[in-house]
DNA sequence: CGCGATCCGGTAACAGTATAACGTAAACCG
DNA sequence: CGGTTTACGTTATACTGTTACCGGATCGCG
C-alpha cells in the first residue's frame, strides 16, 4: 500500500503551473486533490462538502473558481453528461482526451486516443471551424458490466 | 401562409413514428415545430416559454417529456455542454452526430461524420467498452466568426 | 359493451447545478 | 512604497431538471 501516489501528482501540478506562471493556490491544490482522490467523478457540491471543516461549510462560488481553474490549467476535466469533474490522468503534456463512462457501475476511464483526435480535427477543418474544447463522452457500459448483465 | 418547410419536416416526422409504433402526440409535436423553427438550441425554459398560451403557463415536466421523447426517437438532441435542445437535421435514419458549437455566435452544425463514428466504436471496442450515447461537442469558433475576429 | 392496463399530460413542490455582484485581502510589479 | 491584479469569502439568486401524485384518454380484450 502506497504513501501517497498523491503527493507526488500534486508536485507534478505544482511545477507544470509554474512552468505556466500561474499560481496553484492551496484552495486549488486542495480541490485537485479531492479530485485525484476520488475513484469516480465528483460533483461540484460533492467537493464542496468535502472541503468543509468543521462547522464552516464554503460556498458554491469558491470550489466552482477552484474547478474553472483546474480544467483550464489541464489539470481536470468537467465530464458535462455528468456535470462533474475528475482530475486529469496525465496533465503534463497538453491533450484533447475522451472519456468512456460506464451508465451501469460509473466507472470513467479517460482516453487519448490520436485517431479520434484526428478525425474531429479534420471534421472540423472541413467546415472551417476553429475547435478550441473538444467534449467527448462515451455513454455506455464497461467490459466488467458487460460481462455481469450478460449480452443484451 | 404557410409554405414552410417545416410542415413537411413535420410530417416526415409524422411518419417516421408510425413506422417505430410510437405516437407523435400534438404536444410533442409543438415542441419539435419549435425547435425546427429556431436557428439556434433553446433551452427547456425557452421552449416553455414558446408554449405558453396566454396567460396559461405550463410547469416544466411537461416540455421536460416532451423532449425525452423527441430525443429517444431521434427527432431533436440535447447538447450537453449548453443545457440546450436541437431539432434533428435528419431524422430519417437512425445515426450518431457531433456538433460544431461557436462560442462566439453560437452557431451550432450537426455532422454526421463517418471517420469520426467509426475512430469512436473501434476505440471504445478496444477497451472492451460497449457504447450506447455518444456525445461529442467541439466548442470553438465557426468560420465566419473565425473571419470577424481575425487570426488571433 | 365493460374492464383493466397503459400511456399521456397537468400540477405543485422541490432538488441539483451554477452564477452575479460585491467586498476584502493577499500577491505581484513598477 | 503605491497601484494593479488576482484570489477568495459571502449573500443572494438564477437556471436546469426531477419527484410524486392525479385525472383523463386510449387500447386490448373477453
């Protein structure tokens, strides 16, 4: 069992925003934290309360700047069928990746697949049109649920 | 005064849901004729809004069952990353598209891209992942305002 | 026809997601 | 240091979507 692969992905944040020249607040580190810590995606009040300390609870508007933050930074993504966030996999370079999200068991596994990447760039390009935030989100169910249910 | 188009898009629709055994009830039917008619995704409490009779409001669920029902047959699709609602621009065959979404005009363009469906299925095939909804929404700039705005 | 099953839609209340607007403090930079 | 920008706390509110319950229409069938 593991101390903390934790500590070192958050490290790893700390100097890809410095190499941004942005500023990983403990706020934001914090809520990456949550994020990386958490085997599923999280909704924003789900962190929310995560973040609460004691009898002092935050407001939305605090972990919402954290998560802007962080999906702009790379360092998470916004899973907009779920509205709920994870934290990147692989943040260091930058990517455009697409998620599989299991409807049966929630399991996400994010991709980075070039093929796809590809394909929507040259749609796109066909039709002029200049992408900027690539949103894809396979909806369906797992190898492992599969199995369970059985086939259709 | 009608010519429209739209009542042809509408019967058309008319039809495809005698052939899936399902019924286009005039509600539902109104809720397409408003999407059909508006050159951009609305949201649930614009159309809404579009149906209101006067004084006579109606409460969300019922526009809420109307859209499921236009999703679930194909007719219209909902765009996750804008909370919003589109009428399908080509119903008559079962199909998976991607949107183009300017973030500047908010032009949206419904594809219907091969390249794109297929670098999807054969990814997610690899991890075993059996897909059921795919969403996949490019957030950018359209051509024309590409132009208005100049390289930047 | 009579009867149950099912589907459709009206209504009230509410749950969940996200943002606006405003103020204060801390960090950066000349 | 003084001015500017950035981050964050707080209140209130807007927007999006759902639950639950009910009555009426429609359909299948004996």
């Amino acid at each position: 069992m593991d101390d903390e692969p934790d500590e070192a992905v958050l490290e790893g944040a700390d100097s890809l925003c410095r190499r941004l020249g942005v500023r990983l607040t403990p706020q934001r580190r914090r809520v990456l934290a949550i994020l990386r810590a958490s085997d599923r995606p999280l909704g924003a009040y789900e962190i929310l309360e995560a973040m609460r300390d004691g009898a002092r609870a935050l407001a939305p508007p605090t972990v919402y700047r954290a998560l802007d933050f962080l999906v702009e930074q790379g360092l998470a993504h916004k899973l907009e069928s779920l509205h709920a966030f994870v934290g990147c996999t692989h943040p260091d370079h930058p990517h455009s990746s697409q998620f599989l999200i299991c409807a049966d068991c929630g399991l996400v596994t994010e991709l980075e697949n070039d093929a796809i990447a590809r394909s929507l760039k040259s749609a796109a390009s066909e039709s002029g049109f200049e992408p900027r935030r690539p949103v894809v989100e396979l909806i369906g169910t797992c190898a492992a649920c599969s199995v369970k249910e059985g086939p259709r």
